[in-house]
C-alpha cells in the first residue's frame, strides 16, 4: 500500500514539474540566454571555462558544474534548451525521491510519506522547473547533502563527513548565498 502511495506522489510530483516541458512553454530571459550561450561555448565551439555564472557582487563568480551539468542534455538536444530543462525536472524528481529516502531512512516510512508528499506538492519546489536558472540545482543537492548529513550524525566517519562536505562544495556551483550560512553552521 505505502509503495502505491509513494507512486502516487512521485507522479504527482512529476506530472507538477513537467508541465513547462510537456508544452514546450518556457521562461527565457537574459541569464537562460547567457547560460545556453556559455553551455554553446563549452559543448560545441570546445572552450572550457573555469567560472559559472556570475552573482550579484561584482567580480564574484560561481562555479562552472553548473555549466558542465547542463552542456550534457544541452548536446543531446542539438541546444535546444527544452532538453536542459527536462534534466532540470528530473533533477526536482529526484529530490522527491530522496526526501523520501531521507525520511524512512531516518525517522520512519510515514515520515518518509509526509516529507515527499509535502516537497512534491510545494509550489515553490514545483516552480524551480519551470525554467533553467543555477539556484535551482541547490534543492535536488540539498537533499542528498541532508541525507549525508543525517548519515554522518548516526556514525561520525571520516567517510560520510566528506560524502557530506562534498555535497556542500557542490552547492557553491550552483548558489554562492545558499551554501554558505550551511558552511557557517
């Protein structure tokens, strides 16, 4: 019964973050136009870059993952950027998928129920796919770096602490501002 429900939810989860890639109708402004750009740049015209996308301080840069992530989906759709927001919704399932591993894995499979059910349905969690935009990227890596989070409290190990830190510097790749109040903390 709970596996159906779990189902249930991945769908709706699913069916709330694809809509945009269903219907081909998404947001394109200035930063999709700059990232699709340097994705061109790295994919197809061969120059790798060692900076992301810029932030709002001048001369502060994040990293370039997100770039390398997205030129992947962008080179199996010949650029057409509705390929690199499917990976961007798959990315947001995914975290579905993971806030349900972290909660059963933890505290209980109705745990597990409740905080998928509640990131699947949250309207901000379902509006990070409408569109390509680094700061998007952060929830599916904030749910692994929560896993490895909870993992590295049950056994302190030098293994999860760096499966835990890792997931952190991902975080800077992808939104300077989120990763570092957690650095701090």
């Amino acid at each position: 019964m709970k596996t159906i429900l779990f189902a249930v939810i991945l769908i709706i989860g699913t069916l709330l973050r694809s809509e945009e890639v269903i219907r081909n109708n998404y947001l394109f402004l200035k930063d999709q136009g700059r990232d699709m750009l340097n994705i061109k740049s790295i994919w197809f015209d061969r120059k790798l870059t060692l900076i992301g996308p810029y932030t709002g301080l001048q001369g502060v840069f994040q990293g370039p993952l997100y770039y390398y992530l997205l030129s992947i989906p962008a080179a199996v759709s010949h650029g057409n950027p509705r390929g690199v927001l499917a990976l961007v919704a798959a990315l947001q399932v995914f975290a579905i998928v993971m806030m349900y591993v972290t909660g059963k894995r933890f505290f209980s499979e109705t745990v597990g129920l409740i905080a998928a059910f509640l990131f699947a349905v949250s309207p901000v969690a379902a509006a990070a796919s409408t569109f390509i935009w680094s700061p998007h990227i952060t929830l599916p890596v904030m749910t692994v770096f929560l896993y490895g989070f909870f993992l590295w409290m049950e056994k302190q190990t030098l293994k999860r602490f760096l499966f835990t830190v890792s997931c952190l510097g991902v975080l800077y790749h992808f939104e300077i501002a989120f990763a570092l109040p957690l650095t701090i903390a």
